[in-house]
C-alpha cells in the first residue's frame, strides 16, 4: 500500500508523466500532418475564390489543433478537439462574420468575392458581327470519349472541329453525306442520337471546337453553334472590364462594388466590397428604414415584456393557488404541462388553425357568442387582433416553465417563516408580497431575464402564426405589424426574395448590442438580489 | 397551528364551533374556487390539443364542420398525410437527430472529462468562454451559417447548403455548450479513487475514461442524448433557411409547407400528421419529466 506512489494534488497536473509509446506518438503525428494537409488545400482554395474570411478561421483553427496535439501541456484540450473546432467554426465565427458582413454591401446584387465575379462575367460569349452561326451533330471519340461536332456553315461549307482543330471530311476519311448534309460514319468516332446529345449538353456546351480564332462552341439553342468570343475581358492591371462587343470600358469601383462605365451603367453580378457604417447609417438616418425599424423595436420589446410577465404571473399563480395541498394539484399540473413537450411549430400551426377568423373554432364561438360576422376578430389582418393573438398564444407556450420553476422555487421557502409571518399577523397577501415574491425573485429572477432574451427572439412564434403581417403600407422595406426584429431579419435575407444579407447583418448586430445589455443588467441584478436576502 | 388557535382565542369565544362550521365552509369555498380555476386554467392549455386530436380523427377533415368528438370517427386523416411524404420526413428527421444527438454526446462527454479531471493553463476561462458564448442565440447568426454552408458547399458537397450534412455541422455548433456543465458535475460527483485504482492496473487515460467511468455516466448521458434529439427534431429556423428540396425536409418543415396556406381542405390530415409528430416527444417527456424539470431549474440557476 505505501509503496503506491501518492500524487501530490488531487487535481492531477496536465504535466505529470504519461505512459507514450512510439506507436502513438507516431499515429497521432501522421493524423496531425493528413489534418494538416486537407487544412492547407482547403485554405488555399478558399483564399483563391475570394472567401478569405473563411479561409483565416480554418486557419486559426488549424493553428489550434497543432497547438493542442503537439504541446505536452495543452494535452487535456486533446479530449475536446473536436468540440473546440466546432465552436470556432459555428459558434464564434458566426458572430465575427456576422459583424463583417454587416460593414459590406453582401446582396442578391453583390453575391461574390471579386475574383468570381470576374470569372463570371468572363465566362459570357457574344457573336461578334464577323462570326457565323452553324448547324451541328455530335460524334464522340470511341477511344477517349471526348466530343467532336460536323458544322454546317450557312455558305454551305461543312468540316469536322475537334476540340483542337477543323478537319475536312476528306482529312478524316468520312462516309458520304446523308440528305441532312451529315457524313454517314467517320472512322473511329460514333455519332450520338438527339437524346444521347440533350443528355450531355452540359458537358458540351462547357467546350469550345475548333481553331482558336475561329472557336465555335453552342449556342442556347439545339443544333446551333456559333463561333462566340468572350465578351469581357479582364485587365488586372488597370481593373478595367472591356466589353468587346461596343468596347465599353467598365472600371472597377470598390466603393460600389460594381464595375461601371463612365455613363453609369453598371456591370451584373457586383462583387463584395466593405462599404463601412452604410448599412446602419441607412437605419439611423433615413426615415423610411428607421421608422418600420422604430415600430418594429418597440412592439419586440412590449411583446417580449408582456409574454414574460403574464406567463410568469401566470405561472406563479397557479404554483400558489394549487399549493402542495390541494387534492389532485400533482395530476393537473401533469396535465399542464403537456403543451410544453409539443413540438413549437406542431402547437404554433395548430393554433393558427384554431384561430382562423373565417373558419377556426375560437372565432367562430366569439362570433356566436357576441353575434358578430364572420371574420370577427381579425386575428391575422388586424394589427392589434394579431398581437393580442401572438401574446395569448405565447403566454400559453411559457407559463407551464414559470409554473415548474416556481413550484420547485416555492418549495426551497422554509415554512418556519411563514409561521413567524402569521405570529407577526400578516395577511396572506402581506406574506406574499413581503416573503414570497422577494424570496422567489432571488432564484426566478435571472430565468425572468434569460426569458426576456428567448422570447425577444421568438422568431417562431411570430413567422409561423402570421409570417410577421398584417404589413405595413409606405415602408422602403416590406414590413409587418407582428414582426420583431429576428422575423425582420429573416424576411429582409431569405424571405421575398429580397436578400440583403449587409443590411439584415447590421439590424442583428443592434440585437446582439441589446442582449449584451440585457445579460450585463442580469448579472448586475443577480448580484443585487443576492445581496439583498444574504 | 398555534397561529390559528391565537386567532381563535381572539374571536367571540361563545360562538367557537360556529366558528370551526363556517370556516370548513370557507375552506370548501376555496377549494371549490382553487378548481374553478383550475379548470379554466386546463381548458386554456388543453383544448388546442384536443380540438387537434379531435381534427385528426374527424370524417370531414376540413377545418369547419368539425366537431369536439368526431361523429363518427375515422383513420383518414391518417391516410391522407401518410400519402403524403409524411416517413419521408420522419427518416429525415431522425437521421440528422440522431446523428446530431450522437456526435453532440460524444464530444460533450469527452469535454466534459477533461474539465473534470484535469487541470491546466486556460482552463476555467475556457470554461466561462463556452457560458458566455451561449449568451449569442446561434438564430441570430443565421445569415452568416447560411454563408458558411454555402461557401464550404462549394468543395465539400455534402456539408453545404440543402444538405443534410451542412444541417449537422451547424448542430455541432452548440456541442460545446451548457451541456459541458452539466456533464462535468456528474464526473464530479464520481470518486477519483476509481480513476486512481485504474492508473495503478497501468491503464491509460483513454481506458480510464471509457473503461471505469462511461457506463457509470452512461444513464446521463442517454438522457442528455434523448435532449438533444428532440431539441433537434423540434427545430425549425435552421432546416426552412438552409434546406430547399422537398425531398431532404425535416418533419417540422414538411408539416409546415404542408399546411401552409392550405387549412381549409388539409386540416384533419395536418392534424393527424400532428398527432403522429407530437406522440414520440411527449412520451419521452412525460417519462423523463423529473430528469427535465431538475434540468430547467438546476442548470439555469447554476450560471
């Protein structure tokens, strides 16, 4: 037994000798130079198509893992590789890339990095006015497979373009010419049928035949090639895009992010520039985006607030009404708690049903009941219908946790207080509001603002009940009476096909801004409630 | 109890047990109002599901005309959304929910080890790293995910948008997250004797933790699992933004387009399609609803 080497701290130090063997020292070196390998093929493709900040944090992540699997001292960090690059990656990263994008003018518009929106827009042909249009067919090479097409020039004139060059029939030794003017066989390549050639008309339009001056590739249309020239040409040099059909020279504006002509026009796709504060300068400045954007604040916060509050007075309520005593209280709050374990979008979907003005059970009662037409209460068209809707429904979501939270909260309250409290002659409503409250608040009190926070973004509740409508009239942006910001967002970068990826980023960096304050204001709180009842 | 009898004593002495009649009678009356409410209460949270339960088993399957009990009730509804790609979208979810749930254990139980066991430079502000992370609700960076997948898209195919590889890589992203706490409390709670008694049998670290400790945190770790599973299976904002094909759509999503504008004709389908989406969360729910609750209070305190 005393012979046990005893370790000097409980906590064993991360420098203390381990058992390595060479094999897994070599094993883990040869995973760590693979890891490496992908890494770095993975950077260099990223970085050569523009996406640079993506790029930077797999690097950094890169730079961790060696770090992690090579020093001694960081080995403890070895069991949680794989969790820590996940967490760069789709944690932090997000956040740092949601701030970029937000200072650039990321769009439908402006899509790409430079580099491939250049590529793009060299990829565009043109016919120019020397240039001939042509009927073809495609053979295919029986040995390499690769495709060659017998042209019909409209002079009469035909001949056989490989990828590389234009032979006449005789050069291939082709077979005579059937009525549509194409050669019967010609040794060694086979031709393909109409269908055989729609299958593949991807991978034969990406090519071009023929000589280099006289390239011909297909057009859009079937059975017709022509020889096209690339229309824009790049200039590195001067970042200028030539347009060789009227010689335009569109110069590259990195403040816009388009290339545009001295007359204005601008190039399509822009590329991705920084363009600085303007995306919030829009929303601080100009009154057509601030004033939706106002609204749309001031109903998440009023939202937000209520649906705390009432489910939590709510919730509260019942934990205290039912008690420990109350024969049955066990079953009920069972039952209670049911809507909680539904799937949101499962009861959010049903409730939209439910509360149909036309055809839903609960208008249709209130209908009969205060004999009014059908359609009454507007719960989707009108604006104080919907959100009195909207709070009804999501007081229904979160009041069974405030009920559990404040049961199991209640519970915590020693009892002898409550017998000092009656000795002293408090009421009932005395006791609650001198014992209960302040005492419940102390462990309820962060979860009521950690609530604040999810349902501030309760981007559920309000896109599936009524996609954040009914709209606003005269907004510079599409906008809904029911929207918060997070369905704002949403709507402004994947809904109705606007996608203004920079803009919706600046409108979530105020939120982050907002729950920053909000989680600062919670530890201070938390801080002075715990003084208060120490 | 001596409160009450002081309050007695304070009252007209002559009329004491007309006193003990009416307070009975008080009680009863509170009691009486403690189930009114109760019923209005359970009424509020019950009727949406079970008018639903009610829509799913209706014979006219259209939102109007439908009745509290189905007259006379009838399977189909249930054939209708089964026609649908109702298994379809059910294998999805369960596909990326469990893979999701499988991978998040993992790399939670490993981490969580770690942090239980060893100690070292940069370790607790690793620890308040992973808290304060989670601050940032990962809905807000939606548009950066989108562009992450889309950019990694472009060479890794299966990880990109409209995949469902991407989906689990954005699920992974909270891996390290408040799990981690959680976790590393029950290897707290477990005697490093029992790790000490394995170095001496020369086991390594890696036999150690998957040897001695696992199947003792392995009942946690089920249940952690099943969590994340449901948290998944129920999610919604991430498959609508990063999935298109109709094909590849989750459960959530598939109801969702389902219905969409079409309440009138397919509501006794949806309804039934609900009820089938719903029973396999409720169930664990209701089985786990200890586990859970302790969860919710302990683990929110706890920051």
């Amino acid at each position: 037994m005393a012979a046990i080497e005893v370790k000097p701290e409980k906590g064993p130090d991360s420098r203390r000798e381990r058992p390595t063997t060479v094999g897994g020292t070599a094993l883990r070196l040869l995973g760590l130079i693979i890891f490496d390998a992908f890494a770095l093929f993975f950077i260099y493709l990223l970085l050569s198509d523009g996406y640079w900040p993506l790029a930077s944090i797999i690097g950094a992540i890169t730079l961790v893992i060696n770090y992690v699997f090579l020093s001694p001292d960081a080995y403890p960090m070895r069991w949680m590789s794989p969790g820590l690059a996940f967490m760069l990656l789709i944690s932090v990263y997000p956040i740092l890339y949601t701030i970029y994008i937000s200072f650039t003018n990321f769009g439908a518009a402006n899509l790409l990095p430079k580099v491939q929106a250049i590529s793009v827009l060299e990829q565009r042909t043109f016919l120019p006015e020397t240039g001939a249009t042509l009927q073809y067919t495609v053979f295919q090479n029986d040995e390499t497979g690769e495709y060659g097409l017998w042209l019909i020039h409209p002079d009469g004139h035909s001949f056989f373009a490989t990828t590389t060059d234009e032979l006449e029939a005789e050069a291939i030794g082709a077979g005579p010419l059937n009525a549509d003017g194409v050669p019967t066989a010609i040794p060694g390549w086979t031709q393909l049928t109409r269908a055989q050639t729609v299958r593949n008309i991807t991978a034969i339009s990406q090519t071009t035949f023929g000589r280099e001056e006289t390239a011909v590739s297909l057009t859009g249309r079937l059975g017709q090639a022509a020889q096209l020239q690339p229309r824009f040409i790049h200039d590195a040099q001067a970042d200028t895009i030539t347009d060789k059909r009227d010689n335009i020279v569109y110069t590259a504006n990195n403040e816009t992010g388009f290339f545009t002509a001295p007359d204005g026009t601008k190039l399509s796709p822009g590329f991705q520039v920084v363009i600085g504060m303007q995306n919030y300068k829009r929303f601080l400045t100009d009154p057509s985006f601030r004033e939706p954007l106002l609204r749309i604040f001031i109903w998440n916060v009023v939202f937000a607030l209520l649906s705390v509050l009432l489910s939590f007075a709510l919730g509260l309520m019942i934990a205290v009404v039912f008690g420990r005593t109350m024969p049955g209280q066990r079953i009920i709050k069972s039952l209670l708690v049911i809507p909680f374990a539904v799937p949101q979008v499962i009861t959010l979907l049903v409730w939209r049903g439910i509360l149909n003005p036309l055809e839903g059970v609960v208008p249709n009662t209130l209908q009969s009941i205060f004999n009014q037409p059908v359609g009454w209460p507007p719960f989707f068209a009108d604006p104080i219908w919907v959100k009195v809707a909207l709070i009804i429904i999501n007081v229904w979501l979160a009041y069974p946790y405030f009920m559990l939270i404040s049961s199991g909260a209640l519970q915590a309250i020693p009892t002898d207080m409550y017998e000092a409290a009656d000795i002293d002659g408090a009421s009932a409503w005395q006791q609650f509001r001198g014992l209960t409250l302040p005492l419940l608040l102390v462990t309820v009190g962060p979860l009521l603002i950690s609530s604040f926070i999810v349902n501030f973004n309760s981007f559920n509740v309000i896109y599936l009940f009524n996609s954040g409508g009914p709209p606003m009239v005269g907004t510079a942006l599409p906008a809904g009476h029911s929207d918060i910001l997070i369905s704002y967002v949403y709507n402004l970068a994947f809904g109705r096909g606007l996608a203004l990826y920079g803009y919706a980023s600046a409108i979530t960096i105020m939120i982050f801004f907002m729950m920053v304050i909000v989680t600062i204001f919670q530890h201070r709180r938390m801080a002075a409630w715990e003084e208060r009842t120490m | 109890m001596t409160a009450s009898t002081e309050t007695t004593g304070r009252g007209a002495g002559s009329s004491l047990s007309a006193w003990r009649q009416s307070k009975k009678a008080r009680f009863r009356i509170i009691l009486a109002f403690k189930y009114l409410i109760a019923a209005i209460v359970l009424v509020y949270s019950l009727f949406p599901i079970l008018w639903t339960i009610s829509a799913s088993f209706s014979p006219s399957g259209s939102i109007s005309g439908q009745t509290l009990i189905p007259s006379p009730p009838t399977l189909r509804n249930y054939e209708r959304i089964l026609d649908q790609d109702f298994w379809l979208w059910m294998r999805n979810s369960f596909i990326i929910s469990s893979i999701s749930a499988l991978l998040v254990g993992l790399i939670t139980l490993m981490s969580a080890y770690a942090f239980s066991r060893f100690r070292w430079k940069g370790r607790s502000q690793l620890l308040l790293m992973i808290l304060l992370i989670q601050v940032f609700p990962a809905i807000l960076a939606m548009v950066a995910l989108f562009a992450i997948l889309q950019q990694i898209g472009n060479y890794i195919p299966f990880l990109g948008l409209n995949t469902h590889g991407g989906l689990i890589l954005i699920y992974m992203g909270g891996a390290l997250g408040v799990n981690v706490w959680l976790m590393k409390g029950f290897f707290d709670s477990i005697p490093r004797e029992i790790d000490e008694s394995g170095k001496v049998d020369g086991a390594s670290d890696w036999q150690i933790f998957w040897q001695l400790l696992f199947p003792l945190v392995r009942p946690i770790m089920v249940v952690s699992m099943i969590l994340t599973f449901f948290g998944t299976y129920s999610d919604y904002l991430m498959p609508r933004v990063m999935i298109t094909t109709a094909s590849k759509f989750t459960l959530m999503l598939g109801l969702q387009t389902f219905i969409g504008t079409n309440y009138s004709q397919e509501w006794g389908a949806f309804a039934a399609g609900a009820v089938m989406g719903a029973i396999p969360m409720v169930t664990v729910y209701l089985l786990l609803q200890d586990y859970i609750v302790g969860g919710l209070t302990a683990g929110s305190v706890k920051g």
